[in-house]
C-alpha cells in the first residue's frame, strides 16, 4: 500500500469551486483498479488548503501516476498545486478502551 496525494492551496471560493467539480469528475471517470480509494480532505479550521489522496493497493514501485498527474492538472486552474508519493514506513495500532 501507498498513498499519492495532490495539494492545492487557493482562496476560500476557489477550494469549494475545485472539490465539487474535482468530485464529480472522480465519479465519472474509469480509474484503475488498483486505487483502494480517493479521499478529498480540506484543512481545518483554517480555509486555504485542499488535499486528494489515492491510496494504491498494488506492489508496484510507488510512482506519480498518470491518474494523480490528471487530478493536478484538474486542480491547477484553481491555483498553486504540489503532486507527491508516500509510503507506509511504520504502523502503530492501540486497542480502544470501551
């Protein structure tokens, strides 16, 4: 597992203009298979920032792929974007108290 993640940093109208039509366009679209699920998250409480993150479900060699390039390239119109990659480097899991 590894997760892609597209950020755009925009004015407050700029960023809900992107997450709704990124949204859209996330539904219409034919991705590959091998996308374990996109997340759109927004920063909080602070408006300004806007984040996409596709978590890959492959064993391939973690790359920018042509899917997380065509969500960049969706999001520039709407202002100053940065496309990276991350790996899992360590999980920590705590049993929850009832």
């Amino acid at each position: 597992m590894w997760i892609e993640m597209v950020f755009l940093r925009s004015d407050q109208t700029a960023l809900e203009e992107a997450e709704r039509s990124l949204a859209q366009w996330i539904e219409e679209s034919a991705l590959d298979s091998d996308i374990d699920g996109i997340q759109l998250l927004q920063q909080y409480p602070e408006i300004g920032d806007f984040m996409v993150a596709i978590r890959w479900n492959s064993d391939r060699v973690p790359e920018r792929t042509r899917v997380g390039y065509a969500i960049n390239r969706f999001l520039e119109k709407y202002g100053s974007t940065k496309h990276t990659t991350w790996i899992l480097t360590h999980s920590i899991l705590r049993s929850r108290k009832e």
